[in-house]
C-alpha cells in the first residue's frame, strides 16, 4: 500500500491519498473519493470512478486511487471551525488574482501536487457567494483537463450555465458533505460554463486531474 498524507488542511481535517491496496479498514466516519478508472468494492456494492461516499467501520476492497478525508465533521461548531480557517487560509483572490474572485469571501488551503493530480479545500464564507461563472483553465493548455469538487462542510450546489449568464442555468446539483458532483467535461476537457454556490457557508475539494503532456503550474 501507499498512503501518502496531504497536509493541506490540518489542523482542521486529515486528508491522504491511497494507492494500490488490495483492501482497507475504514474506521471513523471518512469521506472516500475514487479516482481510479475502476470501481471500489464496499460490501455487495461498488463506488464508481469520481464518485464519493462516506463510510463508517467498514472493510473497502480494490483501492487503486482514492482520497480519504477524515475529521470532517469532528466540530461541533462550524461558525468557530469557519471562523479558524478564515485565519488560516489566504483569500482565493490573492493566492489566484483572478477578477471574478475579487471583494467574495472565499478562502483557500495550500495546493499540493501529486503527479498530475492537484489538490485543494477552499472555504466559502458569503452566501450567496457569487464567485462568478468560469469555463477555462489557463493553466492547462492541453485538452484533456478534469476536476471535480467533494463536499466536506454544509451545503452548496455545482451550477451548469449554457451561457456567461446564471439565467441560463440549465443544470444544478446539490451538495452536501461526502458528495462530489458529476463530471462535467468532455472527451476534450471542454467544460460548460459553471460555478459552486453556497446554500450554507461551505467547505470544499476540488481535485485536479491534468493529462499526460501538461505539467503542474510552477507558483
């Protein structure tokens, strides 16, 4: 097995990535998210590629890729938890300085790169948040591009837009902790206009996923 701890988001949660274990003791509540192409096995049921689920005291088989989140909903008192990690973490605007993100309560972990996969909690102070519709990722010049985003704090919803334009919403998932929404993108990485909206104050991973001939972003 290779478990590999992601200090992203401590003190507040414990995230790793595991690879290649044939089977594995989840014990605490943990929100588990496959990445493989494959399926996990948990009991007579199975966890399909990008999909997440929460598990408790239970044996999962089959692990090829997956990110384990733990401690998230360790606190009591998430207005404090929110309020501890507004102190910690940057503004999203100042770590990226993109437009859209200027004047919005919302908050970003330290990203950590492991091979191609990129990961990141962000915290969403405002509702409504208002972040702003995007649909690129500069930073990814080669088509391919994949991410998807995992509650782990309140709720929120992934909104699918056919224009720049929240009236042309013609998509909306819901979010609640231990759910990733449904990829978005096609074979190319082309993604529809969208953005994440708080329903609670939230706290959420995004996971990024480049293809082979793209490299990670030097910061």
């Amino acid at each position: 097995m290779t478990r590999q701890q992601l200090d992203i988001a401590e003190p507040f949660f414990s995230v790793s990535m595991v690879s290649n274990e044939t089977s594995l003791r989840i014990t605490d509540r943990t929100i588990v998210l496959n990445l493989a192409d494959g399926p996990i096995r948990i009991r007579e049921q199975k966890l399909g590629s990008l999909q997440s689920v929460i598990l408790r005291d239970t044996e999962i088989e089959d692990v090829k890729h997956a990110i384990l989140v733990e401690r998230f909903d360790d606190h009591r008192d998430e207005a404090s938890l929110m309020e501890e990690v507004r102190q910690t973490w940057p503004s999203a605007f100042d770590v990226r300085g993109e437009e859209r993100l200027r004047g919005i309560g919302h908050y970003m972990s330290p990203k950590i790169w492991i091979g191609q996969i990129g990961v990141t909690m962000y915290h969403s102070a405002t509702v409504p948040l208002n972040v702003g519709l995007h649909r690129d990722h500069a930073f990814c010049p080669v088509p391919g591009f994949r991410e998807v985003h995992t509650q782990i704090v309140g709720f929120g919803k992934m909104q699918q837009c056919r224009e720049r334009d929240v009236d042309t919403l013609y998509l909306e998932e819901l979010m609640a902790p231990g759910t990733t929404h449904r990829p978005m993108y096609d074979d190319q990485g082309n993604y529809p206009w969208h953005q994440f909206e708080t329903i609670t104050p939230s706290i959420f991973m995004a996971v990024e996923m480049l293809p082979n001939g793209a490299s990670p972003p030097q910061l």
